[in-house]
C-alpha cells in the first residue's frame, strides 16, 4: 500500500451542490482540491427534484421574511432564526446567481424563472399556498448539480474523483488535513490542507426504505463523530411522504404543488381531516405522520393495506409531460403504471437528515453546545445543522441551503486561508487509516460476519423502531439491538484482498458510520420526551417548549452516547402551535 | 424466479484477459438489474465491482452491457431482458476491474466542447430573460447525466476514442441553443475538427442507448447543422 502526500491549502469532500458551491467560492483564493468518492455529476444533490425557494415574487407578491416565517413555523421552532433570515434572505441573489451561471429555469411566459408550489409555504403567513419554488421541470437538482459543476470545469477546479477521504487530521485542535483512499488502487493519499469542508450529503441508508443513493452513509458526520465532534439533532430525520411503495425512490412533492391528491383505499382525499387549509401541501412530517396513520387505522390500499395513492390523474396529460416527465417516468419504469391514467401507490421514505455536523451561519463546526469553534474545519449542506430545519425541513429548502451555506463555507475557508500560514502535516498521517484497511485485508473473511448481514439487520431494525412515531419502548429496544448490532462490527471481516475497486472494504467502513448515524439518532430520541416536527414520540405526544426547545449535540462516549443540549436562537417568531 | 447471471470478470491483480462466470440467483421479477448485482456481490462474491448510486436513474454511474445493450442497470428490471442476462463492462474504454471502466477519456471528451456558459455581457441584478420557447430549444440535452451509455454504444468511438462521442456533441448542443450563451462559435469550431461531430455515421445507436431519452442523433445533426452556418 503506498502512501502519497499532497500539499493544499484547503481541500472539501464531497462534490455535490455543497462541496461544488464553496469550491467556486475558495478557488480563485487558494490552491484548492475538491475529493469525492463519487464522479461530482453522481452525486445526489442530482436526485432533487422539484425546486429551490426564493421569495423572487415573480408569480405573486412575495417577500424573504413570508420565507423565513414558513421556514420556522415548519421547523416547528427548533430551526434557529438568525440563520433562517440569512437562508431566505440570501436566496434571491443565490437563484439569480445560478440563473447567470447557466442554469436552465423553467421560464413564465415574460421570460422570467418559473416558480411554483411547494409544501409548507406560504404567503402572509398562512394566508394560501405561495409560488415560490424556482424550478426546471421536476429535476431542479439535476441542474443545479450540472450547472455547479460546469463553472467548477470552467474555473479549472481541481478534482480528486474516486478518492474516499476515511480520516481527518487534528492536532492541538487545529486542522492539519484528511487521509484519503484512492478506489481505483488502493493506494492512500495523505492531503495536508488547513482549511477542510465536510459536504458528504446525508445518511438515508440507515434505513431499509430510503429515497438515498446507496453512497449515502454519513462519512463526514462519521468520521468527526469519531474524532470527539458532536452531532447535532439526530433525532430530527425527515420521512418524505411520497416515495414509490417499496422502492422508496422519490416523487417530488411538485406532483401535489402542481395539483396532486393523496387519497386513501376509499379514495378519500384524506389530507382534509389533517390540514384543512393547506390540505395536501401541508408540511412533510405532517403528511408523513398522516399517511402511517392512514395506514395503522386500516385505510391504506392494497392487499396489505399498506400503502395510499398519490393521485395525478386529474392533472391532465400536457401539466404531466411538461412539468414532471421525470417522477412520472419513474412509476412507469418501476411500477409500470401510467400516472396519467392511475393513481400511483406511495408510503413514507426516509429522505433527509435535519440534523448532523453542527455549524454556526459561516458553516464553521463547533465542537460543543457551548460554540466553541473547532478551526479549519467547515461544514455545508445536509452532512451539517446550521440550524435552518429545525425539526422539519421544508421541500426546497435543502437546495437553497446548498448553495448559501456552500458558498459561506468557501468563504470562511478563504478567510482562514488567508489568515494563517501552512501547518505541516506529520510524516505518518496516513498510518491510521494503513492500519485499519490492513486490519480488514489480514483478517481471515467470515461469512457469519459479513458487512450484508450486519448492515440489513441495522436498515430492518431502524425502520421497525426509530422510523416515523417512536416510543420509549421502541427506542430502547433498538439501542440494545444497536449495541449487538456494534459487537459484531468489531468482529466484521471481507472476502476480497485486494486493491483495486475494492469496494466492500469500503461498504465496512462505511457501515461503521452507519452504525455511528443510527446510535446517535436512537439516543437523541430516547431522550427527547416530546413530539416536535419529525420527531414523534407516541408517548409523548405534545410539544414541550419550556423543557424541549433546544438543540441536541450527541457525544461519542466509548460506543454509547453523552448528550448535551444548546438553546434555540429565536428571532421574530415566537413558538405557536402548528396548524395548517 | 430462477435467474442465471453471466458476468464477465476481469480482476487486473490475478487475471490477464476477462472471463465468464455464471451465477444462479432467485430474484422477482419486478426487480432491477442492479440487485441482481448486489445479491452476487452481497451474499456470494464480495469482490465483484461496478459503480453504482443513486439505484433509480439519475446519477448516471451503473452503464452497462446488458444481453448485448447498454443501458442502467438499475433502470432495468428482471422481467424485461431475457433469461440468462449477460453483463459486460461498457465498450471503448479500457477496464479497471469487472464492470468498472476508465472514465478519464471520456470526460475529457467532455471538457474540450466548453460544457459551460458563457456569456461576457453584465447580467445585471436579476435573472436574465429567456422566453419558454428558447428554453424548449435545448430542453432535450440539459438531461444529459454523462453515463457514457451513449459514447460507448457508438460504433465510431469503438474504433476512435479520439471522437469526442455523442455524450459531448449533446453537452456542447446545451449551450450552442441557448439563447443565453454567447461561445457557440468557438464550440462550434471544435466540432468542426475531425475527431468532432462529422466523424458522426448516424448509427442512431447512442439514441438507443440514452437511458434519459435524449434524441442524441438528432442533437448530433443540430449540431452538424449548425456547424455549417459558420466559417
């Protein structure tokens, strides 16, 4: 195994919207590397679909702070209010930035970006749906993705594809650089840089039915989770309502913003019963919450009565192709149903992770509730929490939170760059991540301890007890599975010794950050004896502002967990009861 | 369902051509190819490599051979291909392991069309307008999600991997019909060389292959088109 040394000044994982958007920023300033595991055009920033919210006002009269009240109120007051204006606020000139960019908008007929409806938001406060999600067609982070990475090979960014960071390096508590592993040979590239953003996505593979790419296995929230950092309300994990029944494989909430109906076994549009003003455009922890019940109270279709419809039929043929011929094409490919004529079967799937690698609104991590900040080290996008979701993201909030914090994290790289002189890295960086590859190639492959096995047992459990309503019961049950779950990862072997594409060594050592994901979650939620937006604890089913409104930071503490709590940053809103 | 897999396999640290091996599977027919792939690599040969991500269309990163044709694996389904199902790596580019091939050619291919806007004029504070007529012009090509099942499909790349292969021609046409862009001609001109859009035979096999439903050959002739209204 070689060991290769690079010399930068900053280097981001990750290469999705993020990642993409802080390189453009950082690399007209410092020498700049960009490595992910992927190519940056597969990454999963291209899976979103149906929009990015700015209060544009180029449908109706709009303003950010309608944005900012949406985006609180939805958050159920756990997302803190300081960085939610600077998200909305900042999302007018971050949409007509990607426009000058290249990114090809769906346009209205003046020639003006297109903007429709989406979940959760509204006008005045409350008043009706708002037109505020900018869009192209149903595959906005397709070319958001597309459209970043375009200016990155513009601008001559330097790329690292393939290579999977797997350590970072921090002596004294200063940031000296990631070890990474090179896919296609095995070897390990030790990259010096002072300045480090994490923008590695989300880790929707905790769970069995997941809307996420099998890449998505929290590496950046992992492999800080195990150098002491902590991770910040895990409890928080968003079901999207409307995934493909069984695949879990996205249809954008656009299909209800463009008119959709979820109906139940009668055909009830039962959204009515849940919001009565918003109905179907109701936040997702919402709909979410309602289509389980739906379903626990025997109104789910099909022979197991376990699952609704998301009903497009009415929509007409022309809305369809133009608007969302991508989610349409996936039910005819998959479930080989026309949307156009039938309703398609949905349930809940696990989408997006609220909480992750705590920041401040300059996407500097913190390495405490306190704020301490942890220097040169940078997170963006949804490995991090700012907080701007709080307990509930909005639909098109996370490509906006993308793109704003994305391009602060490549400015704080800058200032810190610019700020400070070199470090030098020492000689036996790489040896950590040496030593644990070799543990994996020297230990002899035992098929009772392989990384399949241990990983569907975790994606099973997690969806049988820490999915959409948890209880006290459920939750202790999964941490004691959890721990079984950790014994045996200690003893996990591989067949394949080799160097090239190995890549079930890297599914091990991805599961152990799954592992991480899911031990953080459970405890975040065991302890959170509340209900609050994607949180639901049947036990406690009431929101409890005076002992609850405070983020949560999840410690590694040997292989259990040490909580900690922070104050939510309120702002203009006070908590009020959530209705829609 | 009883499944019988046939991969070719090719590890560069012990073998020195590629090989057959033959898998039998129990698999449901609505099933994708690509858990298909997983059940072997799973739960029978670890070693097995291919990439693959997002599993439902759109990252691009599992093109590859199936009974004769390229296309996503996880795109397809059990129920659709024949039985046996054969697997090869994509054509044209030199194999790394199995189903993984080097990609570096052809997204340098990529880059030589100047995949990016440009446009010197100042936007000014807002978007710029562009009417949904103009938008529809390239509509087809912005869905390009570079999987290489195009390029590697074309009979002219198999025996030249100096074309630069339908998956730039449809980038560069992105740009060339934006009304928003203003470099048509310098891609154009790069178009015009020899390994550029002429060495195109209008197989219509990158049509075919395009697992997004791009008129690639069409894109291809708008772009041969165009080609000629400049000098």
């Amino acid at each position: 195994m070689k060991v290769i040394k690079h010399s930068f000044d900053g280097v981001i994982v990750g290469a999705g919207g993020a990642g993409l958007r802080a390189a453009i920023e950082a690399a007209p300033h410092m020498k700049l590397a960009v490595i992910t595991k992927l190519y940056p055009t597969r990454s999963h920033t291209g899976a979103a679909q149906g929009g990015m919210s700015a209060a544009l006002a180029n449908v109706e009269e709009d303003n950010w702070n309608w944005h900012s009240f949406d985006t609180v109120k939805g958050s159920d007051y756990l997302a803190d209010q300081p960085a939610v204006d600077i998200l909305c606020k900042e999302a007018i000139d971050s949409v007509v930035e990607l426009e000058h960019w290249g990114l090809p908008f769906s346009r209205l007929e003046n020639g003006k970006i297109a903007q429709r409806r989406f979940g959760g938001h509204t006008v005045k406060e409350g008043e009706a749906p708002a037109f505020r999600a900018c869009y192209a067609a149903d595959r906005t982070g397709h070319m958001i993705l597309q459209t970043l990475y375009q200016k990155c090979v513009s601008m001559g960014v330097t790329f690292f594809d393939e290579f999977q960071v797997l350590d970072i390096k921090i002596d004294d508590g200063v940031c000296k650089g990631v070890v990474a592993y090179e896919i296609a040979t095995g070897d390990i590239h030790v990259f010096e840089a002072r300045a480090v953003t994490f923008a590695t996505g989300g880790f929707g593979k905790i769970y069995k039915v997941s809307s996420n790419a099998h890449s998505l296995t929290g590496d950046g929230p992992g492999i800080l989770y195990q150098k002491g950092i902590p991770l910040e309300d895990m409890e928080f994990y968003q079901f999207h309502p409307t995934g493909i029944y069984r695949l879990g494989i996205l249809l954008s909430e656009a299909a209800r913003g463009e008119g959709g109906i979820l109906r139940n076994k009668d055909g009830e549009r039962f959204m009515e019963r849940y919001a009565p003003s918003i109905k179907d455009l109701a936040p997702r922890d919402m709909v979410s919450r309602a289509i389980a019940t739906e379903i626990s109270e025997g109104n789910g279709a099909g022979p197991n009565n376990d699952f609704v419809y998301l009903d497009l039929t009415h929509l007409g043929a022309e809305t369809i192709k133009q608007k969302l011929p991508d989610i349409t094409d996936f039910v005819r490919t998959y479930v080989k149903i026309e949307p156009i004529d039938e309703p398609i079967p949905v349930q809940p799937t696990a989408h997006y992770a609220m909480g992750g690698i705590p920041t401040d609104v300059d996407a500097r991590v913190l390495s405490d509730a306190k704020g301490t900040i942890l220097p040169g080290v940078y997170s963006a996008g949804e490995s991090a929490c700012v907080s701007v979701h709080g307990a509930n993201r909005l639909g098109t909030n996370s490509l906006l939170d993308i793109v704003v914090f994305g391009k602060r994290a490549g400015q704080s790289m800058v200032d810190y760059v610019s700020s400070t002189k070199p470090f030098s890295l020492s000689e036996n960086a790489g040896e950590d991540l040496k030593n644990k590859i070799n543990n994996f190639i020297e230990k002899e492959h035992d098929p009772n301890f392989s990384v399949p096995k241990i990983r569907e047992e975790l994606q099973d459990s997690m969806e049988e007890n820490a999915k959409i309503f948890r209880s006290e019961e459920s939750l202790t049950k999964q941490t004691k599975i959890l721990s079984d779950l950790r014994e045996r990862y200690q003893n996990v072997t591989i067949s394949d010794k080799g160097k090239v594409f190995n890549t079930e060594l890297l599914e091990a050592i991805e599961l152990e950050y799954l592992l991480d994901m899911s031990d953080t979650t459970v405890a975040s939620a065991l302890e959170r004896k509340e209900s609050r937006g994607a949180h639901s604890r049947v036990d406690h089913i009431e929101r409890d502002d005076s002992n609850w409104l405070k983020h949560s930071f999840a410690f590694k503490n040997g292989n259990s967990v040490k909580l900690d709590y922070k104050d939510v940053e309120l702002g203009n809103y006070e908590p009020k009861e959530r209705k829609y | 369902m009883d499944i019988k897999l046939r991969i070719l396999r090719f590890n560069p640290e012990t073998d020195r051509k590629g090989h057959w091996e033959e898998y039998n599977l129990e698999a449901d027919p609505d099933e994708r190819i690509l858990d298909l792939l997983h059940k072997v690599k799973w739960f029978d040969d670890g070693s097995l490599a291919f990439r693959r991500s997002c599993a439902h269309g759109v990252c691009g990163s599992d093109a590859m051979v199936v009974n004769g044709e390229n296309m996503l694996a996880c795109q397809v389904l059990v129920k659709e291909v024949s039985n046996p199902i054969k697997i090869e790596p994509i054509r044209g580019l030199p194999v790394i392991k199995d189903l993984v091939v080097d990609m570096e050619t052809f997204f340098e291919s990529y880059k030589k069309v100047m995949p990016y806007l440009i446009n010197e004029e100042e936007p000014g504070e807002r978007e710029r307008l562009q009417s949904p007529e103009d938008r529809d012009k390239f509509e087809d090509t912005t869905k390009c999600i570079l999987c290489a099942a195009c390029t590697t499909s074309c009979p002219v790349f198999w025996t030249a991997d100096t074309y630069v292969g339908p998956a730039a021609i449809v980038n560069a046409h992105r740009f060339v019909f934006d009304s928003r862009d203003n470099a048509s001609k310098q891609r154009l001109e790069i178009l015009k060389d020899v390994n550029g859009a002429f060495r195109c035979r209008t197989a219509f096999n990158c049509t075919t292959a395009c697992p997004r439903g791009i008129q690639v050959t069409k894109a291809i002739e708008d772009v041969k088109r165009e080609t000629l209204t400049i000098n």
